[in-house]
C-alpha cells in the first residue's frame, strides 16, 4: 500500500515543523528562560506556520498570492513583536528567520527531493544548538583575514575568467589565466596550512606545529622555531619540530605537482615519500629521546592570501618562467640544474610551478630531476636558517638531519636525471 504523496509531504512538514519547534523551546528554556513572556513561538506555534505553508503553497502555487499574503501577515506580527522586545532592550531576529524557514518547509517537501528539506532541519538544529561554539570562534577569529579572504575570492570569481587563456606575451609560454590560476591554487593549499595551524590547532606544541606549518611553509616555521629554540637551549621535541616541517615539505611537493602535473607527481611519489619518511623517523627519534613534556607554543605568520603576497608570487612566478625559458635555450639540461639549486635558496614555489606549467621541450624525467634539486638546495638553506637562528650548540642536530636530507635530495634528483 503506498501512501498519496501529498499525504507524504504534509506529514513531513508537519514532523519538520514540530521538531524544530521542541528545538527553539529547548533553546529558550537554555538561553532565554528569563524571557518566556516575551518569546515568539512555541513547538505548537510553529507547527501550524510549517502547516499554513504547506497549504497556502498548494492552494495557489504558480502565483504564491496566498502563500506571500501569509508571509506578510507573519512578518507583521513578528514586528509588533520585535517591538515590544526593543521596549525591553532585547533585540534579535533569530526566531523569525527560524520561522521563515519553518514557513518554506511546505513547499520544498513538494518542489524538492526529501534531502532538501532535512538538510534545513539540520541545520537549524545545528545552529542553534552551536551558539556558544560560534561565539568563541568570532572572537578568536582576525576579521582581516577574512577581509583578505573575500579579496582573493572577488579577485578568483571575477578576474580569473576575464583573463585571457591564450600567451599575450612571446617570452611567457603561458596564459595570463593559467599563471593566476597556478598563484590561486598555491596561495588555497598555503591558506589551508595557515588556517589549520591558527585557528584548528593553536599552541598545540611544538610538534604539531612543525608538521602543520610544514604544509604551509617549511622554512618559515623552521626560522619560529630555530629562534624558540635559542631561546630554551636544547631540545629534543623542537629539534623533532624542525625536522618534521621540512619532511611534510616533500609531500606539499607531491600534492602541488599533482595538480598541475600528474605525470611528474608520479614520479616524484616514491623518492619524496621515502625521504619524508626518513626525516619522520629523525624527528620520532629526537622526539622520543626528549623526555620532556611539550610547551604550547603561539607561531604566527603572516596571512598567505594578502593580495600584495598574492601580487608578488604571480610576479616571482612569470620572472621565473622567463628565467628557465631563457637558460633552456641558452645552456640546455646543464644550465637547467645550476638555476634549480640556486631557486632553492629563494622561495621554490615560483620555480617549481614554472616547471610543472611551462613548455621549455623538457622531459618529465628532468623536470623530476630539477624539482628534486630546487628541493634540495631548499633543505641547505633552512639548514642555514636553523644554524643562523638557533646557534651551533641547539641546532646541530637538527640543521646536519636537514642538510643530509637536501644532500639525498640533490644526489637523488641527479641520478635520476
């Protein structure tokens, strides 16, 4: 025996309405049970505003004439209502835009498939029931970043698909939409790192922040914590934290050129893993032979999607694909290798990308093998960095298991080629 359909969707408008009408009473009696006598709405009250859609749509749903007159009559009562909650200064419309989605129940149990309607329900449910995980969040939260956030996603949704996707420029042998493209995806993959080691996990310890801020940037993170380090003498859990960012480095490089090159990715998938692994045991060992508990530790750098940042990285890219063009006409394979060390005392995103994106006639043997090499000579300088920022006597350990990674690295890049 089935059920009439209309008779379907009106039982679940119906069940739709009441919960979430027990769930604003729930939220009353939790947050509001001073305030009873002046509440707009009750599990009763809205039941019947989900019923009153459900019928008003029905009787009239090409011109909603009906439905809209509600709407209002609604609209109107809640207002006489909000003014009685201002005489007693207490303002908020929370419970009325409840009840406009109460309200919408009725027509989307008839327009839409069943999981469009019980996603609302969830939502509803979670929402209200997430009031004091919201708060703390906005108050943590640094409303310029997500300022800076809405910039570079005006600047993605707009911009990118005015830009022109053939070469504008002879000596730039790529479109000026796909070297936005490659800045946008870099600038997601650093902005995720950033986020999750800002807001998910911060002053986790010492660790988490190597691992975290090795997918955002690896020899920023080294300099923090080279500096913490020469600040607290030696120790085994930041020494494991230094080491741990430039192993998550390897597989940053794997995911970057997965998406902008497959082929090389495969490639790069076996000796970049087998490296990160090497440093992740280093850095276990150190860990393990501490002995002493983590500290929290606040690392803060600066907001990857800032539109300058953004600027620079697109300018540093197309000057590195200039670059690589002009010696790979020049000095051919040879030449090739010698700029892939020395990007590697730079930022190696640049250059990295101009490999995986350009079209310099090179095999993907060798773009593997100068990947690997640019990898390489970025070891050497965080290796640097940890010497420089944390001294000789904190950072020994950890800079010699950096500088014998970007050696493996280098040497590994060169027989493969």
């Amino acid at each position: 025996m089935s059920i009439e359909p209309d008779l379907l969707h009106f039982i679940i408008t119906v069940a739709f309405s009441f919960l979430v009408g027990l769930e604003v009473k729930t939220y009353r009696i939790e947050y509001h049970s001073d305030s009873s006598k002046y509440f707009f709405g009750s599990a009763r009250t809205l039941t019947f505003v989900g019923i009153l859609g459900f019928l008003f749509y029905r009787i009239d749903p090409v011109h909603l004439l009906p439905y809209t007159a509600v709407l209002l009559s609604l609209t109107l009562l809640f207002a006489i209502f909000y003014w009685t909650k201002v005489q007693k200064k207490s303002q908020s419309i929370l419970l009325f835009v409840v009840m406009i989605c109460v309200y919408a129940f009725g027509p989307m149990t008839q327009i839409y498939p069943l999981w469009m309607p019980a996603l609302l329900f969830v939502l509803i449910v979670f929402i209200l029931n997430a009031r004091h995980a919201i708060h703390k969040f906005t108050l943590g939260v640094n409303t310029y970043e997500f300022e800076t956030l809405g910039k570079m996603v005006l600047l993605s949704a707009v911009i990118l698909p005015l830009l022109p996707d053939k070469e504008v420029v002879r000596y730039i042998p790529l479109s000026p939409f796909k070297i936005w493209l490659a800045v946008v995806v870099i600038s997601a993959i650093s902005y995720g790192g950033y986020i999750a080691q800002k807001y998910f996990f911060p002053s986790k310890g010492y660790f988490l922040t190597g691992v975290i801020g090795g997918t955002y940037s690896s020899t920023a993170t080294t300099v923090v914590l080279a500096r913490k380090l020469k600040s607290l003498g030696q120790s085994g859990v930041i020494e494991s934290a230094i080491i741990a960012a430039t192993s998550v480095m390897y597989v940053r490089l794997i995911a970057v050129a997965a998406i902008f090159n497959i082929s090389v990715a495969k490639a790069l998938a076996a000796p970049f893993l087998l490296l990160c692994l090497a440093g992740m045991a280093v850095s276990a060992l150190f860990f393990s032979s501490s002995g002493k508990r983590e500290e929290a530790v606040d690392y803060v750098d600066k907001n990857p999607l800032e539109l300058g940042t953004a600027l620079l990285f697109a300018l540093l890219f197309v000057v590195m694909m200039v670059l690589t063009q002009f010696v790979s006409k020049e000095y051919g394979s040879g030449g090739l290798r010698v700029l892939s060390f020395l990007a590697g005392f730079t930022d190696i995103d640049p250059f990295v990308l101009s490999l995986l994106t350009g079209k310099y006639g090179v095999k993907t043997i060798e773009v593997t093998s100068l990947v690997m090499i640019a990898a390489g000579s970025n070891n050497l300088l965080k290796a640097f960095y940890a010497l420089w920022f944390g001294g000789l006597k904190s950072t020994a350990r950890s800079a010699a298991t950096i500088a014998v990674l970007g050696v493996a690295t280098i040497a590994w890049g060169l027989i493969v080629s």
